[in-house]
C-alpha cells in the first residue's frame, strides 16, 4: 500500500490488525506510527493498552506476549517496536502474523532496511496486514514532492520557490515539513508560497543561490552570475563549495545530455529523461545553445577538479571563494 492510501485507512478509523513499516525514509515510517499512537486509543485508554517495545532491549517472544494480551476495559491496544532493524530473526514473528489478535495494532518500525519479498514472513505479513516499504525520494523528486506536501495543507508552491527549499534543505522531509508548516502559518495573504515567502521567513535568498547562478551560466549572464559568486565568497558557510560544484555537475550533465536527445520537442519527454520539472525544460534548451558538446565536456572535467582542490588535493589552500570565483570564470570563457 502507499502512504496516501495508509493514512485514508488511518483517518477512517479503519485499523489494521499488523502493521510493518520498512525502508530507507524514516519519514514516511514516523509519520503512520506516531498517527496511530495519537488516534488509535482515546487519551485515558492509552495508560494500559499502548505499549512500546524497542529493538535493542526487546525479542521476538516479548513481542508475541505483548501483541496476544488482551485490551484492558478497551476495545484495541496498540503495540509499537521501534528499532526493529535490531531485532535478529525478524522472521520468527510469522507465527504471529499468521494468525494475529483483532484486538491488537501492532506496528513494527524496521528502518532502513527492507524484507526479502520472496520470503514467507513477507509475504504473511502482506496478507495478514499492511506492509509499507517506504523508499528514499530522490534528490530531483523533492520539488514536486514539496508541492504535493504544499497542496495537502491547501497551498500552492511556486516552482522557483519548491527548488529553493529542495536545494537549501535537500532531501531531509522532516526539515522540509516543518519549513512548510512555518511559511503556511507566517503567510496570511495568500494561499501561494513564494520565493518572496521562503526569504522573508526561511532565510533563503532568492536572488542569490545555487538555482540563479544555474541560471546565470545557462544564459552566459556574466554580471549576474559573478553577482552571485561575490555573495556566496562573503558568505561562504550558508554556500559550501562542495554543494554548488555538485550541483553544478548535475545541472551540466543533463544538459549534455539533452544536447543529444533524439527527442526536444516533447517537453515531458524531455523532462522524464532528464528527470527534471517539465517547467525547467526551457532553461536546459537555452543552455544547449550556449554550449556545444565539447566544451560541456571540458566543464564536467572542470567540476571534478575544482571539487577535488575544494577538498585539499593538488592545492594549497586556495580561499574556497576564489576556487569558485575561478571556476565560472573558466566556465563562461
């Protein structure tokens, strides 16, 4: 099941009997936990019917007990395992799964790690109750993620303003979660968050920032890309170096890319191999233009060493902001 469709389930009170949340986002996996721990049980039900068990100080038998013991004076009782990674022998909770108490919510957290889908254990738990892997989202995910995110709430994020979160917070969904709640409670006139919104209330410029100097360089906008860099030289702790080379290699790299697609003209072809917001096809589109294939190429091999001598290797301690000040010249010359 997905997470949208967990949480329809959840809100409609409609409990699962097991419930075992993997993967590698842990975001996803709190989020349901902590729901059902808030709404599973009324408050004066939870003293004796909500118990939580943690890996490193619990087993598998401590678990079947916990889970087969009957609700006192209450309908449900809730059984929470966090840390479950820590439990070896995981699998031995499938004679429990098989068979478990109506009368029990029980939610293994196994974080950061997922079941062998061909196992029985797995597949007891899939029949038996809900089985939840939740996957990191990727880097360029997060825009369109931080606007679905937005729309939940009933707000709307700009596309500018969903890759300055992404690039400023990346891809902590915690950090990006509690960022929207601040700007939709801090934003009273409008129900559309804007780069304006997330300066004023996050602290994140938005003229000057890795996705403008992206743009400065695709457009070979010499005075505002060297604006930029400026910025970031005097302010070199919010602008880590190492970030914007990053970044840099990306944004070139699929612009490389694109310069060889077979296929331009269909924005969301385009945007699904490049794996980019379909609005920011235009901006790669002009960049191919500025720069021909071979020296695309020569910048990506200048990112690489320019992020090597960030590091210390073959320099001898150039100021970070002069590393960069040096790159772009080289990149727009």
């Amino acid at each position: 099941m997905t997470y949208e469709e967990i949480f329809k389930g959840l809100k409609k009170k409609e409990f699962a009997p097991v419930y075992f949340l993997m993967g590698e986002e842990s975001f996803f996996i709190d989020k349901i936990t902590d729901y059902i721990i808030d709404n599973a049980l009324p408050e004066h039900e939870r003293d004796f019917n909500q118990t939580i068990l943690y890996g490193k100080d619990t087993d598998i038998g401590t678990i079947v007990t916990t889970a087969r013991r009957f609700p006192m004076m209450a309908e449900k009782q809730v059984v929470v395992v966090r840390e479950a990674q820590n439990i070896k022998n995981i699998d031995q909770l499938s004679s429990y799964v098989k068979n478990p108490l109506q009368s029990t919510i029980l939610v293994i957290n196994y974080k950061y790690k997922s079941l062998d889908k061909r196992k029985a254990f797995t597949k007891d738990v899939d029949q038996n109750g809900i089985l939840f892997e939740s996957k990191k989202i990727y880097d360029n995910q997060i825009p369109d993620w931080i606007k679905k995110y937005a729309a939940n709430l009933k707000y709307k994020v700009d596309n500018k303003a969903a890759f300055l979160l992404a690039e400023f917070l990346g891809n902590d969904l915690g950090k990006i979660t509690n960022a929207i709640e601040k700007l939709t409670i801090n934003i009273t006139n409008s129900n559309t968050i804007t780069p304006i919104d997330i300066e004023k209330n996050i602290g994140i410029s938005k003229d000057y920032n890795n996705f403008e100097l992206q743009n400065a360089l695709g457009k070979k906008d010499v005075l505002k890309a060297n604006q930029i860099i400026n910025y970031f030289s005097t302010n070199e702790k919010n602008h880590p170096l190492v970030v914007t080379i990053a970044l840099l290699h990306s944004y070139f790299s699929k612009v490389l890319k694109y310069y060889f697609l077979k296929n331009k003209t269909n924005e969301k072809v385009v945007a699904s191999s490049l794996r980019i917001n379909p609005y920011f096809v235009k901006d790669y589109k002009l960049a191919s233009r500025n720069y021909n294939p071979k020296k695309l190429v020569s910048i990506i091999e200048m990112l690489r060493e320019y992020d090597l001598r960030s590091k210390g290797f073959g320099d001898a301690g150039t100021k970070q902001g002069d590393l960069l000040k040096e790159l772009i010249f080289k990149i727009l010359h």
